[in-house]
C-alpha cells in the first residue's frame, strides 16, 4: 500500500487514538509520547484495519491507545503523569489543531524510538545522570554532590549523553567527540 494511502488512513483514526490517551489523563508531554507510540503500533497493523468494520476498528484503535497510555503513565508513575481537565483538554485542542499528517507523527516517533534505544545503550550512570537532570530538574552542582564526583566530570557526561540522544534524535551519525561508556 502506497505511503500516502497509508497516512490518509492512519489520520481518519487520529479522533479515536486521542480519545483514548485523552482517556489516561496524562499530562501533554507524556500525552504525544502516548500519540507517538500508538501511531507507530497501529502503523505496522494497517492492513488488519482495513479489513475491519468501522465500528470494531473504532473501539480497536481506542483501546490501544488507551493501553499504550496507561503503560506509560505506569512507566512515569501515576502522581506524575495526572494532568487536569483544563490541562488533557488543552492537549486535545492542540493536537487537534496542530494538523499534523500522520507520516510527521510516525517519523517522530521513529526518532523517539532511536533516541530509547541510544539512551538504553548509555551506561548506568550517564541514564542516571540524564533522568536526575531532566525528570528530577537537579543542577550539575546537585547531581555532582548526590554522586560524590566533580562538577566538570558531570558537566561533560551529560553532554556527552545528550549529544548522542539528540543525534539519534535527529538521526545523524556523525560524532562530535567520542561515544559516553
């Protein structure tokens, strides 16, 4: 099926896939990572989708999106991925608005796809040093008293972690210094 077929179809199953992360009241950024991830599930079932009547598709498309937010609302911990009724509102009308084609969302996810995979290739201590960072919020003088290293050393870990994520983000190759251990 040609690409374009695809993602025409893909997007008339947008409404059902934001009901159902809407459904897990996650907060927006943890909302799309849900939206990403169920768009990239349902892409490789396309053709099962096709065959089903609208109705079973509907409540098929809903429930795996609602399953793919649950489990990552699991994953983050449910304290912190609530969000409000004003908050998975505003998410919704969004994403509504945004119009992203589906083949913008599948890419997207693509690239959170490598970047997991890069971070899970990361040693121990540069994926704790980038979640404390990013998830936590500590600053390099908090991360580098909590391990008991210096400032500098963390500094150049976690650059060294978030330039590799940002290029499989990106899904660059090139190296612009040498991998983290």
């Amino acid at each position: 099926m040609p690409i374009t077929a695809r993602s025409r179809f893909l997007a008339e199953l947008l409404p059902f896939v934001r009901a159902g992360v809407r459904r897990a009241r996650l907060q927006a950024c943890h909302a799309d990572d849900a939206l990403q991830q169920t768009l990239g599930a349902l892409a490789l079932r396309v053709e099962e989708l096709m065959e089903m009547d609208e109705s079973r598709r509907a409540g098929y498309v809903f429930l795996v999106a609602l399953r793919k937010a649950m489990a990552l609302r699991k994953e983050i911990g449910l304290e912190y991925a609530r969000a409000t009724d004003a908050e998975v509102e505003e998410w919704d009308s969004v994403v509504a608005l945004r119009g992203l084609t589906p083949e913008q969302l599948l890419r997207a996810a693509e690239s959170a796809k490598r970047a997991a995979h890069v971070f899970d290739t990361l040693g121990e201590r540069d994926r704790d040093l980038v979640m404390a960072a990013g998830a936590d919020g500590l600053s390099e003088r908090e991360l580098a008293r909590k391990l008991g290293v210096s400032r500098g050393s963390v500094a150049y870990r976690l650059r060294l972690a978030r330039d590799a994520l940002a290029r499989a983000w990106l899904g660059t190759t090139s190296w612009r210094g040498r991998a983290p251990r």
